[in-house]
C-alpha cells in the first residue's frame, strides 16, 4: 500500500486542479515527487535503476 505524505498530497491536489492549465515545467516536480517515496524503498532494497529499465524494456 502506497504511503501518501503531505506533499505528495499538496502536489497531486495541485496537478488536479491545474489539469487544465499545467505546463511540462509544472508536471515534472509534482509527477517526481508522487515517485519519490517509491523510489526510496526500491533503493533500500538494493534495486538497481538499471534493474527499473531492464524491466520496463520487458
């Protein structure tokens, strides 16, 4: 189960309620920040960011 902190709140309020409006430069803070806390466990397990991509490419 995904743990959604405050600003990870604040960004997805922010991106929902800009939809219309949001720019790429706008999109990218928000969109990494919902990955953070992912990436963050991956890494404390020892996956690798070249393991991610060999996966994705599967």
């Amino acid at each position: 189960m995904a743990m959604w902190h405050g600003d990870n709140i604040r960004l997805l309020t922010l991106f929902l309620t800009r939809l219309s409006m949001i720019s790429i430069y706008q999109l990218k803070p928000a969109f990494q920040g919902l990955l953070r806390p992912l990436v963050r466990r991956l890494a404390a397990v020892g996956v690798t960011a070249n393991a991610v991509t060999i996966l994705a490419m599967m």
